[in-house]
C-alpha cells in the first residue's frame, strides 16, 4: 500500500513539475544591495568624540558651535551632543583631508513634538573660511550629507563643492528612538546606511577634498516646549578610514564559498545534506530550507547550462521506497528552484536511491552523508 502511494506521489510531483514551473519564477523575492549589504566601518580612526569623558553641560572636545549653542546631555544612561536652541551650528575641523574610502557614523534621537531634525554635511575646505562669519555658511560647499529627524532620513552626494539636495534614501523613522546613521564611501561609490540597511548609493568621485563635519538643528512645526527640551541629540560621531582596499564584488565566487560548491569536469556540484532540506524520511522542505535554496538559484541563475538535481538516499528500508524518495525530493528542490527564479526548461529532476553511495552505510555518520541532494551547474 505504501509503495502505491510512493509511486502515485512521486508521478505526482513530476506533473506538478511540468505544469507549474512556467509561472514559478514570479513568486521569487526581491533581493539587491539594502537586503544583502551591510555597513563595515573602517579600521584607522581619524576622528571620534568620546562623550562618555564629556562632563554633562560642557562642550565636546573637537566639536565648534559657531552659531547657537549645546551641551553634554546624560540620556537613557548615555552622553549625547544636545543642542540648546534651534538653528544651532555644529561642525568639526578634520585633523586631516578624508582619504579615497572612509566610514562616517553617528547615532540620533530626535524628538516627536515639533518633529526636531537635524542636517548633516561633509564639506570642502572653503566651509572652514567662511562658516565662522556666515551662519549661512552652513549649506555651502558641501559634497556629501542628509537630513535625520523626527519621521524620516534622506541623502544626497554630489562630485562640486555647494548646496547638496537630499534626494535619494528616503526611509520612514520612528521618533523618539535612536537610529544608527552611517556613511560609506568605497571604490567610487557613496553608501548610506539607516540601522546597518544600506537605503541608497550612488558614484562619488569628489573634486575637492572634504576637511569638515557639520550639523544643522531644526524643527519642522512650531511647539511651545523649548528646542533644548524637545531637541536631536547626536551621539558618538566615529570617522575612520580603511586600510585595506574593497575588492570588486563577484557574485558568483560569493555564492559558491556560501554553498560549499565545488568545481568538477561535469560543472559547479552543490552537495545539500538531508539535514538542511527534508525530515528523516519526508519529502516536503523544512521551513528553514528556503534561505539556502535562494542562495542555489542565485548561483544557477548566473550561469546558462542545465541545472541537473538529482536526489540520494542511504541503503536502510527497501530499495524501492528510497528510489521513490529520492525522486520526490529532487523534483521538490527543482519545484522550489523554479519558484526562486529558475527557468524551469533548465531543470533536470532525477532520483538514484541508494544506488550511488559517497562513504559506507555503515555507520550512522555515513548514512547521513549518503542521505543527499546534488545540484549540478552545467558549464
């Protein structure tokens, strides 16, 4: 009876297989650079506050206030930058011009009544001439910056020193929570960060040094609590630089050190143990299945040959029944391929039972490496 119903499930599968592969790749989800990148400070500091060693109503060492005023703020059991009014001017003097790649990094809070923002800058040295005089100043000979506040955060890059437009990252804040801000530039290419999510990137190649940090505090509607009470505060401020050059990203060797894939004469092989697919004896996938799966159809999305998935079983219960296994798993994991993006013509789905053992059955150890899937990219 249960050999009837192996059989029928397993013919089953194969109809399935061939009448809902043509439309399976829409269901697959969207992946770029905000699901897979996250932000890698750098390694040589070249400028950070330490506001833990900043006594609460002094200034922070290396952080001017030209217009307006701040203090050291004791908040949730930290010392933040917490400026005194509206319209304040903040900026640091770089010890030295930022190199080709560099980190930026700061947290904030910001206030919901009056919906307190705050305008950051990485400027040209020209800012340092003029900003002392000219509170005005402030916006000019920028190349980099965003606006943080109380409902949302926007970026914006440009390779002139001038009036930076915040026109790219938009992303929804909650307010009244800190957010962790970061920005990365790298191999040409500025990243901004909201809460390790890369939100936005664009080409960056300056021409101008940037010498100067600035921050400019504001709200967006009219309140009667003071600024100083409903207020942006800033945290640690942290800008450092990489000794190490970021390497070309490439995709396809990522994939294969993730998988474990290795090259053979018959092309890429990717060995999926039991454990990560199927329960003892079942063919339907574990839930936690899918992420290493998606990882597979990235790999064979990259390349254009067959994709052969051809099932394994160890040698315990009847030969018959691990033959029919094997079939059903490898047309689920080619079902689900197909899902993720496969072309489903790609697909080549076959079961081999017991009958092409990798070690012994003799040992509970070797079972389990013998109880497989193996997923082979043509060349």
């Amino acid at each position: 009876m249960r050999g009837r119903s192996m059989r029928a499930a397993a013919g089953a599968a194969g109809t399935l297989l061939a009448l809902a592969l043509a439309g399976a790749a829409q269901a697959a989800r969207i992946e770029g650079a905000g699901e897979r990148y996250r932000f890698e400070p750098g390694d040589r500091v070249l400028f950070q506050t330490r506001l833990a060693a900043c006594p609460v109503g002094e200034y922070a060492e290396g952080v001017e206030v030209p217009h307006g005023a701040y203090e050291c703020a004791r908040f949730q059991d930290r010392i933040w930058i917490r400026p005194l009014e509206g319209r304040t001017v903040m900026y640091v003097r770089l010890p030295e011009p930022l190199p080709p790649e560099f980190s930026l990094e700061f947290p904030v809070w910001a206030a919901r009544d009056g919906c307190a923002y705050t305008e950051f800058r990485l400027h040209a040295p020209r800012f340092l001439e003029e900003i002392e005089r000219d509170p005005y100043a402030r916006g000019r000979n920028a190349l980099l910056g965003g606006v943080v506040g109380c409902d949302g955060a926007a970026f914006g890059a440009q390779r002139t020193p001038g009036e930076v437009r915040f026109d790219v990252g938009q992303t929804r804040l909650e307010p009244e929570r800190v957010h962790r801000i970061a920005v990365q530039v790298r191999r040409g290419q500025v990243r901004f960060f909201v809460d390790g999510r890369r939100v936005a990137h664009r080409p960056f190649r300056p021409q101008a040094p940037i010498a100067a940090l600035s921050f400019w505090f504001h709200r967006r509607a009219s309140t009667a609590t003071s600024y100083a009470d409903a207020p942006v505060l800033v945290g640690d401020i942290r800008i450092a630089a990489y000794s190490r050059p970021e390497p070309r990203p490439e995709a396809e060797k990522d994939l294969m050190r993730e998988l474990g894939a290795v090259e053979t004469p018959e092309g890429v092989k990717v060995t999926l143990s039991e454990a990560i697919l199927f329960d003892l004896g079942r063919w339907d996938l574990k839930p936690g299945a899918r992420q290493t799966l998606e990882k597979l159809a990235r790999l064979a999305r990259l390349r254009k040959g067959t994709v052969r998935v051809e099932g394994h079983t160890d040698d315990v219960g009847p030969e018959r029944f691990n033959q029919v296994l094997s079939e059903l798993r490898a047309h689920v994991v080619a079902l689900e391929l197909a899902r993720l993006g496969v072309d489903p013509k790609r697909l080549r789905p076959k079961g081999f039972g017991e009958t092409r053992p990798v070690a012994p059955n003799d040992s509970d150890a070797n079972r389990a490496r013998n109880r497989r899937v193996e997923v082979i990219l043509a060349r």
